[in-house]
C-alpha cells in the first residue's frame, strides 16, 4: 500500500487507536450554533452539559479539518512549519478524545476537561502566523501554480473559520466554568448581550491611531453618525445595542481602520489637516450595518481581486516576529476580518474610488436566532475544490472570470472586493 506524504504524516502523529477515531469523527458534521443557543446555554446549562456536548462537538471539528489538511499539496505538507502545526492538532485530538468516555458527572474529569481546552487553546495561540509561515516556506522554495494557489486560499478560509469556530466553544466553557469563573460578569462567555457598538468603535479607533501615530507621528480623526442612539422598550434613548462576541467586533473594526488610517496619512502626507474616516451605524430589523469610510486615495480595480487574498499586502512584508506590533504587510487582516463577519452569518464588502476613497460595510445580524455559525463540512463536494482542474479561459481576457471558485457562504451577499489593504496577523 502507498501512502502519501500527508497520511504517513498521520500514521506518526497518531496510534491506530486514534487514527481511527479520527476517521470516525470525521464522518460527522459540525453541528452549528446560533448566538440565542449560545446565550440560553451559556444562562441555563450545568457544566456537566456543556462537557457532554463539547466532548465530541470538538473532535468532530477538529477531525472535519485535519482531514482536509491531508488534501493540500504534499510540497506544503512537508513545510516544517505545517509540520509543526500538524503536530499540535494531533496532539490537541488525543488530548480530547481521552474524554470520549469518561463519566461527565465525576469532579475531577470535568476539572481535567476544562484544564484540557485551556492547554488546547494555548497551543493553538499561534496558529495563524504558523500555517501563514507555512504557505511562506512554500513559496520561497518552490513555484506555485494557479491551481496550487488557489486550492491554498480554499483551504485558508475553511481552517482560519474552523480556528475561530473552535475557540468560540473553548472560551464559552472556560470563561463559564473554570475555577476562578467571573460569576458578576453580564457577558455570557464571551457573548454580550448588551454590546455598545460605539463604545466598540472607539476602543478599535483608539487603539488604531496609537498605533498609526507611532509609524507616521499623526493619525486622522473619526466622525460617527447615523443611529448611534435608538429607542428602548420604554421609549427611553438609549446607546445601539447588539447581542455579539466584542471581540470580534473589535478585531473587524481594529484591521478596517488599520488601513484606512494608512491610506489616509500617505495620500494626505503633504497635507496640514488630515480628511477624517466617518463612520456610520445603522440598524434595521435583519441587519446591524458599520460603514468605515476614508478618503485615502482608493484603489485601482485590477489589484482589487487580490485584496482578500491571503499573504497578498500592498505595504511591505515585515518580519515574522516582529519586536513591535506592525502596522501593515502580512496580508491576513482583510481575509480574517471577513471570516469574523461570516462567522455569524454577517458579512465584509469594501467598495472603493479610485482617486478618492474606500468604503469598508461590515455586516451583522440583528437577530440572534438567525446569527448562525458558517462551519467548513469536510465531504466529496470540499474534496473536489483541491482536484479541480483549471478551466480554459473563455473570455477575450484571461484573468476575467465571472465566477470566484472561493469560498461564498450561501445566504451572503456578493462581495465587491476592493480595498487599500494594511493588515497584520491576528
């Protein structure tokens, strides 16, 4: 029997016992979540509950994605940074499978279990500049075709969302449940029912410009409009409320003005006063909306299609480990970014001026039953996306193609993607 790089990697990061429990919970799909499950959860579960759930719900993600790990090119396979990675999710996958059939009523297994997502999630901490560095290793030592490339950005989108995915569950049992839980907290985990959107805004624009101002010793302002303020219950006004993660509010917020600041100072560089980046909030009964926009030059629409491109950056590449946090140049904050919007089923459009401006539109649902987690499903129809071969051109140019072969949830809207883009590695 042959096997390819990918499975004997396997065969040596895992015993035959694990190796078939693998196969076993890869054959069943993640079972998504929506924010009002989180939250009555979150409210009304025991700890006991939560394991019982959390034991198999994270294997079964963790098994869907390390089975289509194996798909990717077995040159990037062999990277020793995707080596590395590969390492730390077999080892997360023995470390949970051990709970498979442990009493979920017995104290200590449960105080091992939640000591057991705790050192998950550490492991995992950098996750993102390693399989970024993979991709890297790849490119710097071999050529990498149309088809390897975009086989890559497939299977980005689908790992960074299960990644974000599995964290959510990992944070919502610990913060609830861990020994030294916070019991006067509102937050529900990481859930708040009451997130203030501008109070969010400004964390994210704060920080942006401290961190603009070390690069370029001045930073523009903000203007916020629209519906910050809305009627509650009582017919009293009140801050713009929504039930989401604020950090993942924050994180969205943080990359989009990140680059809108960058965009801003260099066109504007010989200019007194800096133009400011407006916001807008609006909120309808489906929808929550954020507007960013800047007027820092815009962007031409034949890089457009690159700019959710992972690894693709128009500021220069810095180093991977950095002695301070970067402004710009890894090329995965617009991707991520976008991933943290879908998660819940939102989304992030960017239309930009070329000569002008960008507006970046961040997407969120209202509705809590309808805020869904947008999971990757490892079967036959994924397989083919890294099988595919490249289809002939059929237009007069090229390098048009009608249709994106990445990843589309199916209830989002069509994104116009173009965008300055100044990103770092989350």
């Amino acid at each position: 029997m042959r096997f390819t790089p990918a499975l004997r990697n396997l065969n040596k990061l895992l015993d035959p016992k694990s190796l078939k429990m693998l196969d076993n919970y890869s054959q069943f799909n993640p079972s998504p979540l929506t924010i009002k499950q989180f939250m009555e959860f979150g409210q009304t579960a025991t700890e006991e509950e939560s394991f019982t759930f959390l034991r198999k719900e994270i294997p079964v993600r963790l098994s869907n994605i390390m089975k289509e790990i194996n798909l990717l090119p077995g040159n990037l396979l062999q990277m020793p940074s995707v080596l590395i990675l590969q390492d730390w999710y077999a080892q997360s996958f023995r470390d949970l499978v051990e709970f498979e059939s442990s009493s979920q009523t017995d104290r200590v297994n449960l105080a091992n279990f939640c000591q057991t997502l705790k050192t998950v999630q550490t492991r995992h901490t950098n996750v993102v500049q390693t399989m970024a560095q993979g991709v890297l290793e790849l490119k710097e030592s071999h050529a990498v075709d149309n088809q390897t490339d975009m086989a890559i950005q497939y299977f980005l989108d689908r790992f960074y969302m299960s990644r974000i995915s599995m964290r959510m569950l990992i944070h919502q049992h610990t913060l609830l449940f861990e020994p030294d839980a916070d019991k006067d907290t509102p937050r529900i985990g990481m859930i708040d029912p009451h997130c203030k959107v501008k109070s969010v805004i400004m964390e994210a624009f704060q920080n942006a410009a401290f961190l603009c101002e070390e690069y370029y010793d001045c930073a523009p302002d903000i203007e916020i409009k629209g519906q910050t303020l809305v009627k509650n219950a009582k017919g009293k006004k009140v801050g713009l409320e929504l039930v989401y993660p604020p950090p993942h509010l924050y994180h969205i917020l943080f990359e989009l003005f990140k680059n809108a600041m960058r965009a801003t100072v260099e066109t504007h560089s010989k200019s007194q006063e800096l133009p400011e980046i407006e916001v807008l909030i609006a909120k309808g009964e489906h929808d929550v909306s954020i507007r960013v926009s800047d007027q820092g030059g815009g962007i031409p629409r034949h890089i457009t299609d690159h700019l959710f491109h992972y690894l693709f950056s128009t500021a220069p590449r810095p180093s991977m480990t950095p002695t301070k946090a970067p402004l710009a140049g890894y090329g995965y904050g617009l991707p991520l970014s976008r991933l943290y919007a879908r998660y819940f089923h939102g989304d992030l459009i960017l239309n930009s001026y070329d000569g002008y401006g960008t507006d970046a539109v961040v997407y969120l649902k209202a509705l809590t039953h309808e805020a869904t987690e947008l999971l990757p499903v490892f079967n036959k129809t994924s397989t083919k996306q890294y099988k595919s071969a490249i289809q002939t051109a059929d237009w007069t140019d090229p390098t048009f193609s009608g249709v994106s072969r990445g990843f589309t949830p199916p209830t989002s809207p069509g994104s116009s993607s173009t965008r300055k883009i100044v990103t770092t590695a989350a």
